[in-house]
C-alpha cells in the first residue's frame, strides 16, 4: 500500500502536473535541482516515494500552466487581499500549515516578495509551492475550496508592472550614520524575535536577500549602509555562525539586482513588518551571544548515517572520516561505487577530488561502477551522464595544510554544495608533510572538520595502509577526531571486500560488513576497445560470502566474551579467591555475569569456552586445583596465560 502522498503525486502526473518531492516535513528540495527535476513520469516519481513515502509533495507552478498568490497572515495578507480584490471571483485554495492561503490561477506569473501588497507574494516561473498533503513543522496543507482554477485576473500582473517601478535616492546619500546603524541593529533584533534565528539550508538564501534587500532600503529617505558596515552587522549579530563569504556574496547579489536604489527607503518597505523606524534612535540592541544553549543543540536532528549498513555517518555541521587500506585492496573503488548507490538512494550529491588516478577514474572506475549498477539493477538503469549535477570530479587536488588553497577549493565548489566529500587520498592532499609528526595529524583534524562545517558535508579521507595495519601516522591521524575509522581488506580468491568499522563515535564499532568484487569489461568512449576494471556490489543475505561474514562475527563475539571472563577468573585467582560451579561464595557464573553485565548462560559457556588449560594454571600457582568444572575446549587467545598479565 502506498503513501497519501505518493498517490497524490501520481493523480497530479496522471493529469499533467509535473511535481517533485522535497525533504520530509519542510519545503527544502529532495532532489539535485529542485523544480527543474518536476516531471509527470510515474516511472521516476515512484522511485522518489519508494526512497521516502514521506517526502512532502511540491508543484513545479510554470510547468502545469499555473500561478499561485500566497496570503500571508503575520504581514496582513488575507486582509490587504480582499482591499485589493474585493469580491472577485475565488478560485481553488489552500490553507497553509502557517495560517496563511495559496489562491491558484491558470497563467503566469513571475515570483514576487510583497509587491502586490504587504503580506501577499506570488509564486509561478521558475518557482513552486508544496501542496496537499505535505505537512511542515507539523501542520499539514489543507485544501479548503475544491472548486475550478481561475484564469489570472488581468489586474494582478499589470500591478506587479505598475509596482516593480524602482525607487530612486538622492545623490547625496549617508552612509552608516549612527541612527542608520542603531536602527539596523534593531530591525535585526525584531527579525530574530519573530522569525528565529536564520538556518542553513532552511531557506536561508531567500531570507537573507529579503532582509538585505530591507536594510539597504535604510531608514529614511537618503539614509543607509555601506555593504561593508552591512556585512559586519549581518555577521555579529544576525547571523554569526553563517559563512562571512557567503553572506557577503549575498550583500553583492541584491546590489547587483535590486530594484531600488540603496537609501530609497520606498514606502511600506520596513514599516509594516516592524513598526515605525524612529521608535528605533535611541533602542539598544541586545547584548550578542557567542555559543548555543544545551537545549538549543539537543535539539538538532541526532546522527545517522547514509547508509542502511552504517558506514557513511552523516550529521549535523558534516562529519569526518577515514577509509583506510594496504595498496590495491579497493578503497578508491569501493567509495566510488558506494557513493553512486548513495546517490541513487537518497539524492545526494558528491564531490569526488582525485589526487592520483585522475586518468582512469572516469572511465575504468566509474564505468565500471555504472556498469555493475546495471547488473543488479536492470529496470533502473544509468549511464555517465545520469551523474552529472549528482558527481562532481576535481582533478586538481588542493594543498590541505595551505590554508590559501582550501579556502580557494572550498569557494569552487561552494555552489554545487556537496553533500558527501572524497579526498582521494589524503597522502597526496598533504604532499611534503611527516604525516607521523604530531603537528600534521593535528592540523589535518583541524582542516577536516573546517571543510565538513564549511559544506556541512561528510568528508572521507582516503588513506594508505602502514606497515603495522593500520592507517600511515595513524597515531595522531586516526587519533585527531575522525568520526569513523574503516578498514578495507580484499580477499582474491573469495571475491569479496570485508569494511571493517574500527570507530564510531556515535554508533557501535567493531562491526564487518562483506560486499562482492567483480571484474567487469568496460567500453572505451574514446576508442570503442574493452578494458578490464573492477567494481564493488552488495552481497545478497544468502550469498554464501555473506553467510560466513555473520558466523564469524558470532565466533567473534564468543571469543571475546570468553576473554573478558577469563581475564575476571584469572584476576580473582590472583587474589586467592575461589571460583567455583557454585554461587555460595559469589563467584559463580550468576556472579560472574552480575560483574561483567553479561547474561549467566554466557558467563557459564564462556567458563566451558575457555577450558580448564587456560585457568588451571593459575590455580596451581595457589596449590588450588578446581574439581567442580569438567574439562573444555581451549580458547585459541594467542597467547600462553601468563602473558594475560
């Protein structure tokens, strides 16, 4: 059974509405490029719902031949509407989870912020609205009139012509007065009053233009700021935890394209949302605050993962981590082939950086990786050109203990926001560096989480194997707060690649996930000839590879159960203490078990495990020779008794 939502989705595509889904609970886009991906193609849009029955239903308006006006109550819209349209005839409307209406028309319109009227917005080219019945915040959009879509009233775009006429300032303008500044300040206060502090990705492009757009408009007529007083306004007190580039590219944009000029201060522009400027000439703003309150970050959405098998962490400000292993076991090409499938599964879009390999990356590796897809998936097939705006590629890898050269790389690719970033591999991104000293895998940290919090990506150093298996400079790499260590070995003769999670800061560590390799023969573009190159693919449940991964992992936990109470017995034998079948002096196995938090049936099979080689040894160093345990098999813990000391 499908979701309400996925049903509705395929009414609006079965009568030629292209719509597309957005993030579950908000109005955030769920796909690479938002209303350009709206389509009619069940095909595709059962795709989308089967990854998320939840995902909120949007409406590409332009597409279907529609226009929306959006009655916002907190700026009067509703009321300022029937001024304007008296008793015109009504059309289908939706109530919206904010109180607010979406009036549609059959026609077009061009997307506006108040220009009709305070409190009234229209939405159409280049636009979209969700539709019912998504819910944001909670609430739901609700269809309160079911009747015919209206055809756009002449009057509505003749008043946007009639109201787009800019605004011109006089030719002496001041700049950053002192009553500028302290009424800025305000307006930022009252700003962050009604609507909250701004959050990335939470349509924080537009409020920020919007509200530029207000300050700019300054107070009075031929009063305003300098985008350089505005940019340090913006970043101490409206917005302190948001990039200063990026806010100040913002500053930028509504100068290039505004329509007014800066000091216009056009009638109605502040006033309505936020009262009368001259209350603000002798109003002291709030004192600023630096960090966030506990129950501010609690709550954050938790940690999770991009991946059912949890390996990929993602979490709120991006996360860190390091995907190791000895040369030629695969790590290039299990992540390449890992991040398509995240790709196809939730949208996201990555950004590979290749420092060695470059050549044969695209078409070898990611070949074979399209290629292996297809194996498995031949009714959802996709080809090289499926990824582009999903995959970026970046041959040029950066200096990453340069600070001029990340801050470069990281303006590069600040507009296609990655999702999830590869560096490949981490030897190269530090070249001339003693990835052993101290001070580099300290600055490497450091630099890792900057890049994370800068694209709020997940970031994944790929990195070489030493000599002792671990991670090269693993001492202070490793120990510089990744948030999740993985350890790649292949295995030739099985065909198969064991991950092996040797830290999760949030989750459990010590876990083995196995996939398949293969070797598949990929067509050249170039030249049309066949060359071979391997792939990664998902093992299914019952694929024997699989099978012995599990029953490992199950002698595994036995083995180290069995250590655990080996190492208490030995312990308390030190201490001339008695261990007995019984619990009359507390040491049995309940007693064990109560100790150690395990359950008593382990306890005692742990007992059985170990065998009487490993534990008499010690009890004859006491002249004690237990008689209540009958002899078991040895536990192969690699080392004689003696050495557990």
């Amino acid at each position: 059974m499908i979701s309400r939502l996925h049903e509705t989705a395929q009414r609006y595509a079965a009568a030629g509405i292209a719509v597309f889904p957005c993030r579950q609970g908000a109005k955030e886009p769920a796909t690479a490029h938002g209303w350009k991906d709206a389509t009619t193609d069940v095909i595709t849009i059962d795709r989308w719902w089967t990854e998320n029955p939840n995902y909120n239903l949007a409406i590409a308006l332009d597409q279907a031949g529609l226009c929306v006006v959006d009655l916002d109550v907190k700026d009067d819209g509703p009321d300022n509407w029937q001024a304007l349209a008296g008793d015109r005839p009504t059309t289908y409307t939706v109530a919206t989870p904010s109180g607010g209406q979406h009036l549609y028309y059959r026609g077009s319109l061009p997307p506006s912020v108040s220009k009709l009227a305070p409190g009234i917005d229209t939405r159409g080219r280049g636009s979209y609205v969700l539709a019912p019945p998504s819910i944001v915040e909670g609430k739901p959009y609700i269809l309160i009139h079911n009747g015919e879509i209206a055809p756009l009233p002449a009057w509505i775009p003749e008043r946007l012509a009639y109201n787009a006429t800019p605004h011109a300032a006089p030719e002496n303008v001041a700049l950053d007065s002192p009553a500028t500044l302290r009424w800025a300040s305000q307006m930022i206060v009252a700003d962050l009053a009604e609507d909250g502090p701004p959050v990335e990705g939470e349509a924080s492009d537009n409020r920020a233009y919007e509200f530029i757009n207000v300050l700019l408009d300054g107070p009075s007529l031929g009063q305003t700021l300098s985008p350089h007083a505005l940019l340090q306004l913006l970043c101490d007190e409206w917005a302190p935890d948001f990039d200063e580039d990026w806010l100040d590219a913002k500053i930028g944009s509504a100068l290039k394209h505004r329509q007014n000029a800066p000091g216009c201060a056009p009638p109605g522009s502040p006033e309505r949302k936020y009262g009368d400027p001259s209350q603000y000439e002798t109003a002291t703003p709030e004192p600023k605050r630096r960090g966030i309150w506990p129950h501010e970050a609690a709550n954050r959405k938790p940690p999770d993962y991009w991946d059912e098998h949890k390996l990929m962490m993602r979490q709120v400000g991006g996360s860190v981590s390091l995907i190791y292993a000895a040369f030629s076991n695969y790590k290039s090409t299990w992540s390449a082939n890992y991040a398509i499938d995240i790709i196809k599964r939730t949208d996201a879009r990555v950004l590979y950086v290749l420092g060695e390999g470059a050549g044969g990356f695209a078409p070898l590796t990611l070949g074979a990786a399209v290629e292996s897809w297809n194996l498995d998936h031949p009714d959802d097939t996709i080809n090289l050109e499926w990824l582009q705006g999903r995959l970026l590629l970046d041959e040029d890898m950066p200096r990453m203990l340069d600070d001029a050269s990340m801050i470069e790389f990281t303006k590069g690719h600040q507009d296609f926001h990655p999702n999830l970033v590869f560096i490949d591999t981490l030897g190269n991104a530090a070249a001339g560096h003693n990835l052993s000293a101290i001070e580099v895998g300290t600055a490497i940290g450091r630099v890792s989480r900057l890049l994370a919090r800068a694209f709020e990506a997940s970031v994944f150093l790929i990195h070489h194997e030493g000599r002792n298996g671990t991670a090269m400079g693993s001492q202070y790499i490793v120990g510089n707060d990744p948030d999740m260590v993985l350890r790649l070995e292949h295995d030739p003769v099985k065909s198969a690649l064991t991950v092996t999670v040797g830290k999760d800061k949030w989750g459990v560590p010590n876990r083995k996930v196995r996939f398949g390799t293969r070797k598949l023969m990929v067509p050249s573009r170039y030249d049309g000839s066949l060359r071979e190159a391997v792939a990664t693919y998902e093992l299914p449940a019952t694929d024997a590879r699989t099978v012995e991964r599990e029953a490992a992992e199950q002698r595994d936990t036995a083995e180290a159960i069995a250590r655990r109470v080996l190492v208490y017995v030995l312990n308390r034998c030190d201490r001339d203490e008695t261990t007995t079948s019984s619990d009359r002096h507390g040491n049995g196995p309940a007693a064990i078990a109560s100790a150690l938090g395990i359950e008593t049936d382990a306890a005692r099979a742990a007992l059985d495990y170990c065998g009487v080689r490993d534990w008499l040894t010690y009890r004859k160093r006491n002249g004690q020779v237990p008689g209540s345990w009958a002899p078991g098999r040895s536990l192969p813990l690699g080392a004689a008794p003696a050495e557990v000391y």
